[in-house]
C-alpha cells in the first residue's frame, strides 16, 4: 500500500503530539494560581521552562509555545499572570496596568518551585522565556531568583539600573527587532552594555526590518516568519547549551 509523503508527515505530527502530556493545573499557596503544563513523554527528569505570555493573556499561541517547547524536551508551565484573555489592544493595555507586579512576581517564583518539586524535572535545570510584556517577566524572574539557569527575552522591555542586573545569576538570551518602535535599538545597546557592566552572561540578536511581535504567527503583518524561525532555532540553541 503506497502513503503520501504527506500522510507520513501528518501520522508523524499526530504520533508526536501524542506523546506530549498537556494538562491546566493549579499551583502555588493554597493552590491559588492557575497554569499550562505540558511535559515530553518518557521518565525525566527533563530542564523545565517556565513560559509567561504576551499582554494578550494565556492564549492559544502561548500554549502552542509551550508545545514547541516540550517537543524539544523540557518540561513548560505556562503561568497564567492574568486569569484573562483579550485580542483588544486597549483592554490588554489595561490588563498590563492593572498588574500587581510584586504579586506578579510571587506567581512566577511559584511556578518555579513547582517545577523544582516536579518529579519530572531536574529542578537545577530551569529556565524561563517570555513575549513583549512576558519578556519583561522572564527578565524581572530572573533579577528574582537567583537560582534560575537561564532566561529567554523576546522584546522585552530593558532594564539598565545596575542594582537589578547583579542580582542575575542566570545567562540572558535577547530577542529584539531592529524596527521596534517600542524599543529602539539604543536602548536595547544600553541593556546589552549594562548587562556586560554587571557581568552577567548574555547573547542578544537583533533583526533588520523586523519590529515588535515580529515572532507572533498570529501577529499579522507584524510577523516575519524567517525572522522568527531563525530566532526560534537561537532560542533552543541557547536552551539547550544551557539547560541540557
């Protein structure tokens, strides 16, 4: 019986997803917050990711992000910073500014205590990657535990104050568009230098043409698919040097 190349591809997908453990969890004191799980078949223990969306909340892309991540081998939660979602982009502005930042903070030190105790999980072997305001998230993370191995920064906002970035002990991998118009490419030399300056292990990679939410399949005309999958490629690289 003959199959199309194309029938082996889709079978290989679906064998593949099915090997992926994907559940909603709760997590953290009185298991307040909630959260995406998704874990690669087989025993572990495997690196774990901790994976902070965009200003749109918890949404389908974020959750395939979290996929990607387990199908390269890492264990990835999801953090739901939110409870909500939008594709507004007024009421994610409002969502940003409503944030309790320093209880923010708590989720995510949270979620990184759930995956230490994981039983899945190499709990010295986390890192964590975020999106536009989830970049900032997974910077902000790492300035707060100091524990963390590795941080993913997808145009995030930068932070140059050096009191902050002595306090990292991770290695930083940054993301940026070179025509961001909400981070210019100044103030992303400015981070890199300040990083530098606070000795802190960092790579960053920028791309020409390429502005904010360039790597958001969902993003429209934003989206710059050659851009994102080499940035992508980067990202598991650096992942995988890291964290494996």
């Amino acid at each position: 019986m003959l199959i199309a190349a194309g029938s082996i591809l889709a079978l290989a997908t679906v064998s593949a997803q099915a090997e992926i453990g994907a559940t909603h969890i709760n997590f953290g004191p009185e298991s307040q917050y909630t959260g995406y799980l998704v874990r690669p078949a087989g025993a572990g223990p495997f690196p774990g990711i901790i994976v902070i969306h965009e200003w749109w909340g918890i949404n389908d892309n974020i959750r395939n992000e979290a996929r990607k991540l387990a199908e390269a081998g890492y264990v990835a939660l999801a953090v739901d910073l939110f409870g909500k979602t939008t594709t507004d982009s007024q009421e994610a502005m409002k969502m940003v500014q409503g944030l309790d930042q320093k209880a923010a903070t708590a989720q995510l030190l949270a979620a990184v205590h759930y995956l230490r105790s994981h039983p899945y999980v190499n709990p010295d072997r986390i890192g964590s990657i975020g999106w536009c305001f989830g970049g900032a998230q997974s910077l902000n993370l790492a300035i707060n535990d100091p524990k963390l191995a590795a941080a993913v920064v997808y145009y995030g906002k930068p932070v140059t104050d050096p009191e902050q970035l002595t306090r990292i002990h991770a290695a930083i991998l940054g993301i940026y568009g070179e025509a961001d118009q909400s981070i210019p490419m100044t103030s992303v030399r400015e981070f890199q230098k300040a990083l530098a300056e606070a000795n802190v292990s960092a790579e960053f990679h920028t791309y020409p043409g390429a502005g904010h939410a360039f790597a958001n399949p969902s993003g429209g005309e934003r989206y710059k698919p050659d851009a994102a999958k080499d940035a992508w490629a980067k990202t598991l690289a650096f992942l995988n040097t890291r964290l494996k």
